[in-house]
C-alpha cells in the first residue's frame, strides 16, 4: 500500500487480483533443520511422545504429549535434536520441535496414513490431515451442537497483498475438484461453495462446486461477512460463522486433501506469499518447517535492527521476534517492512474522532471498545460494547487518527477472556 496507516480520508482498500503475468513459484530447497510449532505444552507427566535423538519418519505426526493433543507432522526424515517449551504470541504456551533432517532417508515414509486411505472418512481426515498445508479444520464436523449445511472453500486470502489461494484456484483447479469429491464423500454435504473474486470466476466453475463472487472491497473475504452478505439464500437463519451451520476450507487445503486421499502420501510443501522491503511480491514454495532465515537468504534480503517481520498480511498479520520462526501449515503470508516504513503507535487517550466507528464492518461502537481494553475491563467490552462481535479485519486500527494499536487490544482481550474461561472449566 502507498499510504500510512493513518489518514484523514475513510479508505477502500481492494483485494489485489492475481494476473496472467505471475511469475512461477521459487522452490526453496529443503532446509537442514526443520522446526515445528506445538499448541500442546510439553508432557508435564514424564510422558512425552518424542524425545531428543527419536528418529522420525516423513509424514510423521509429531506430538509433545503422548496422550494426544496438537500435532505437527515431519515434512522431512530425520533425528529430533531438541524439544523445548516456546513462548508464542499473546504468550501462548508452546512446545517446539526442531529435526535434523537426514538427506539420505529423506525418502522413508511413514505408512500410516496410506493404509488409512484406502477408506476416506472424517476421523481419519481428523487423525492425519489437520496439519496439512492450509490447516485444514474437521473440529465443525464433530460438534454435536452444530450441523453443517454448506461448505465453502475460499478462493482468495482473507487479508490484502496475498494471492496464495487464489494461485491454486488459477493453475490447480483439477486438484481443488478433486479435493471436493473427497470433502462431499467424508462428510455427506453436497452444499460445496468456491468463493473467488469476479476474476476467477469462469476457472472456478470446473470445481463442480457452487460459485460464490466475493466484493473485492476488504474484508469482504471473512467467513463470517460470507455468510451473511454471499450465504444469506443457502443458510437459513443467517447469523455469523460461528452459528450459521458453515464449515469453511481455503482452496490449498482442498486441495492438499484430494492430492492425500487420491496418492496416499501426506503433501508437505507450503505455498506462501513474501512481500520484501521493496514491496516486490514472489510466491514461494517451501517445506513446512522452514526456517524464515533460508527464504530470505535465497532472495539475498536482509534484516537490519528496528525492521519488522510480519507472518500474515498489512491488516492482520502479527510479527516475529526471529528469522528462525518456521513455515507452518497456516502461513499465507510474509511481510518484510523496513524500519522507516513502520508506522508509530503510542499508548493514548482516543480522540473520539469516530473514524473506527464509521468504518467497521459490523458496526461495533470502538470508541467504548478501546476505552475499555485500555482499561483492561474486558468483560465489559464484551457487555457493554460487543467485543465477541468484531471480526479482527484491522480496519479500526488502520483509520486511528491517534494511531492507537487497536487491533491488538482486542487479540489480547479475546486471547486472555478465552484463558479465564478455560481455567474456570479446569477449576
């Protein structure tokens, strides 16, 4: 974007279309050390499910606790070389497992999941498949308080500068289709929808799926203004995503399960989107697992102190502290901002200009909201200004006359509410 992230004119800011003219992918070769990222905390109970010098084999799943819990699987084979607890955002308990990779068993395959193959169906989609690139989410399915009616596939990235989904709905439309006869098989729902923009709409139509055109104005590709402005005649009762009885996939996803279900072999490469210092956009093709570090290196860019690395898009990406953070199964994007391209934040009183009121999608009074995070009072933003109504779309934060970090006041409300009520349920 050509313009701060502050500003007196209320902007309309546009998914950017993929072209004709997009350069191929660069695949980045196969890194020595590969690193996965574990929601699960280590075992506390002396039983871990790995330990330092455990061969794995590729397509592995990965576990820090033996009982069960998150799972990452092995994009390579190689020796487990340490597991450490790691501290993610919003201080987030996790466990990090880095593997030598051995290039000579690079090949040896765990045979788990071809067996399971044979026989798609949902708990083995759920087993081996929510690591896959994308991060494809079955946890809809097995709700007992929800019943899925439709499936909508998004054909473009939720945040701007991105154009990893709609990559594959341009040159890999065969493998989505794939991908959906699977989805149609494993859950019995046959209300498919591809959501893309008006520029791929006439390829989206071999999916064998509904399509859906999604505005280009941002945030028009969140789930849950799909289904309330693109969904309204399928779904009955309307409502946002978490009620309306919609289960969404990215089209990396589908299309990661059909190339699964239809070889028998887990795909581990992650397509990604890098944005440089210089605003110059590659499509990267990388092992889950990679390093940061060996995708810079490969196109000669480097980090100097007081830049900003960003794993997501200009509106709701988050930054690292590390060159070593890994490429996971859920990494659109990645955007590098040198130093003077950052804009300030300060932590001030809003100016009750009502810019962020004008321009929220779902019309959430932020002037209160951020009053009360500032605060620290989030039951009450909940309560008194609709805090679990916002959509996180970074819009609020973009037009802050005050340049106040709105957006991550409210991630670090809904993350710390969401720790208070698990640990009221663990009590």
């Amino acid at each position: 974007m050509k313009r701060s992230f502050f500003g007196f004119i209320k902007p309309k800011l546009t998914y950017e279309p993929i072209t004709d003219s997009q350069p191929e992918p660069v695949y980045i070769q196969a890194p020595q050390k590969i690193r996965f990222l574990l929601d699960t905390p280590e075992a506390s109970d002396g039983v871990p499910a790995l330990s330092v010098g455990d061969q794995v084999k590729m397509g592995q799943r990965i576990r820090a606790d033996a009982d069960g819990g998150d799972y990452a699987l092995a994009s390579k084979a190689g020796k487990v070389t340490e597991i450490a607890p790691f501290i993610g955002m919003m201080q987030a308990k996790q466990t990090a497992v880095t593997v030598a990779v051995d290039a000579e068993a690079s090949q040896t395959a765990d045979d788990e999941f071809k067996e399971k193959s044979q026989n798609p169906s949902l708990d083995v989609a759920r087993q081996f498949l929510q690591a896959l690139p994308g991060k494809p989410d079955f946890s809809p399915f097995f709700n007992s308080d929800r019943l899925i009616k439709a499936i909508v596939i998004l054909g473009l990235d939720r945040d701007l500068l991105s154009t990893t989904n709609q990559f594959f709905v341009k040159t890999g439309i065969e493998s989505i289709k794939t991908g959906i006869d699977i989805l149609r098989k494993i859950t019995g729902i046959h209300n498919v929808m591809l959501a893309v923009p008006e520029s791929l709409v006439q390829v989206a139509g071999a999916s064998g799926a509904g399509v859906k055109t999604v505005d280009s104005e941002y945030p028009a590709a969140h789930p849950q203004l799909i289904v309330r402005h693109v969904m309204a005649d399928e779904i009955k009762g309307g409502g946002d995503a978490g009620n309306a009885d919609v289960a969404f996939f990215s089209a990396e996803a589908v299309s990661a399960m059909g190339a699964a279900f239809n070889t028998g072999q887990l795909p581990m490469n992650k397509l990604v989107t890098l944005i440089s210092k210089s605003g110059n956009k590659r499509l990267v093709c990388a092992t889950i697992g990679t390093p940061l570090k060996d995708i810079l290196n490969r196109f000669n860019e480097t980090i100097q102190d007081g830049d900003r690395i960003v794993f997501g898009g200009p509106m709701t990406g988050v930054a690292v502290y590390t060159t070593e953070h890994p490429i996971q199964p859920d990494t659109d994007t990645i955007m590098i901002q040198d130093r003077s391209q950052i804009p300030e934040r300060q932590d001030v009183a809003c100016i009750n200009c009502g810019e962020c009121v004008r321009v929220c999608p779902v019309n959430i009074p932020v002037n209160i909201l951020v009053r009360l995070l500032a605060a620290d009072q989030y039951e009450e933003a909940v309560s008194q200004a609709e805090l679990d109504a916002c959509i996180e779309c970074g819009l609020c934060d973009y037009v802050c006359e005050a340049r106040i970090p709105i957006f991550q006041y409210i991630t670090l409300a809904k993350t710390t509410l969401e720790r208070m009520k698990a640990e009221e349920s663990n009590a």
